[in-house]
C-alpha cells in the first residue's frame, strides 16, 4: 500500500507531561482520514511533529516518502512544499489582505512572475467560493470566510497532502457543512491526501474514507468511515456517547 504518511512509535512529552507513548499510525496517498479524540489528547501535536513545528522524542515519521524526524530546517522546508495546513484559528495575517494571505505560500516557496501569482490567488479562491475577495481584510472576514481563506492558502502551492486542524470548530451548522463538502470536493478534485483533525464525530464521518481514534496517548483504533456509522466499536461508541477516559491510567 502506498502511503502519504506513516507514524511509528512515536513518543511525544513536553517535560513531564506526556502526550503520546508510541502512536502508530498510516494514512494511504489519496484518502482522507480522520483522526478523533476529545481536546486535550494532543491532536494538534500530532499535525506539528508530521510538518516538523514539533520534533518527536522517539519514533519515526515519514511524509511524502521522506523521514522528517530529524530533518534540519533547509530540507524541512523541501517537504513542506508538499503539505498544506489550515490551522485551527486560520491563522491568517491581519496586516495582509486576503490575496496576500493566499498569496505567501507561493512568494515562499516559489520565484513566480506576479501575474501567475495572481492567477493562481484567483483560481484557489474560486476553488473555496469565494472569488473576487483579494482586496478584503481578514478583520472584514466572517468566520466561515476565514476558514475557507486559509483553506486557499493551503491550496495555492499545490500541495499533495493537506492537514486540516479542527477546520469546524467554532463554525455555526452551515459554515460546517460548507467546510466539510470543500474537504470531501477537493480530495475528489485534487486527488490530494487529506488528515482531518477533529472532536466533530459528525464531520468526522462526513469527509473521511478511514477514522483513527486518539486515546490514552495512543491511535486506540482504525475503522473505515462506513463502518464507524454503522457498528462502531465499543471505545469509538464511547467517545460517541461522550464518556471520558482517563488518560492519565497506564
């Protein structure tokens, strides 16, 4: 099987808080998985050790063929160039218009003519239906627009894979169901390989081909989407229902 990324014992703490005690985990090139879990179990953590922000303490990680695990900053950046991320809050630049948001990937990563850079603006604005907002700010930005602004952003380089950081939280129903058929339409589109991170069991099984649940600093399972609505296993059931578990037991 070819994979996208591929996690492997890999151990995480941050002093002596300990996040992950040896995560396994395979995401298959051109599927979108969704790993779930309630906050605080390290799923953003997760997303910053494939993109490097994060170095593991043990373990290895592999993107794009490539074991980042202790990759310097130069060929970091190599790697980079393959992903794209919407982070949590969008993160976008208030100082920058949306074009220019859109925009820096491409001035970062690429030595483009303007009006290629601008073509590009264009078309991955139009991609998240939102044409025509170069000269917006972000300040002017509802909630929903911003998501999709960073979604653009993620998309200008033309990433292959895209990790996507809580893309609905916060976001009332509509803006929801508007983020998750833009995942499910660009995975379909783009043929990109998409990891959703996320506490929205709903969104969850709307976008994603296979659900990993995060427990107890370990993947507890993977199941594909189908069969994670019909008959969940009892430790996804659970999550389902809300019951917490204790994650400080060994």
């Amino acid at each position: 099987m070819d994979h996208a990324v591929e996690l492997s014992g890999v151990a995480k703490a941050f002093g002596a808080k300990r996040v992950f005690d040896g995560i396994d985990l395979t995401v298959r090139r051109g599927e979108t998985m969704a790993v779930i879990g309630p906050s605080g179990v390290g799923k953003s953590v997760l997303l910053k050790l494939i993109i490097g922000l994060h170095q593991a303490d043990a373990g290895r990680i592999v993107v794009g063929g490539v074991d980042v695990t202790r990759l310097e900053e130069p060929a970091l950046r190599e790697v980079r160039r393959k992903v794209g991320m919407l982070f949590q809050g969008s993160a976008l630049f208030d100082s920058l218009s949306v074009g220019e948001n859109v925009a820096y990937g491409l001035r970062e990563h690429y030595r483009w003519p303007e009006d290629k850079v601008q073509a590009r603006v264009a078309e991955c604005l139009e991609s998240v239906g939102l044409p025509g907002t170069e000269a917006m700010r972000p300040a002017d930005l509802s909630g929903g627009m911003k998501k999709r602004v960073g979604l653009a952003r993620a998309l200008a380089p033309g990433p292959e894979i895209i990790l996507y950081d809580e893309p609905t939280t916060g976001l009332d129903p509509s803006n929801t169901r508007r983020i998750n058929e833009l995942i499910a339409s660009l995975q379909e589109k783009l043929g990109v390989t998409s990891l959703v991170i996320t506490h929205d069991m709903a969104s969850a099984l709307a976008v994603a081909d296979r659900v990993a649940l995060l427990e107890q600093r370990k993947i507890a399972l993977v199941v594909d989407g189908a069969a994670a609505e019909a008959s969940p296993p009892p430790a996804l059931e659970r999550f389902m229902r809300g019951e917490e578990v204790d994650e400080q037991r060994p």
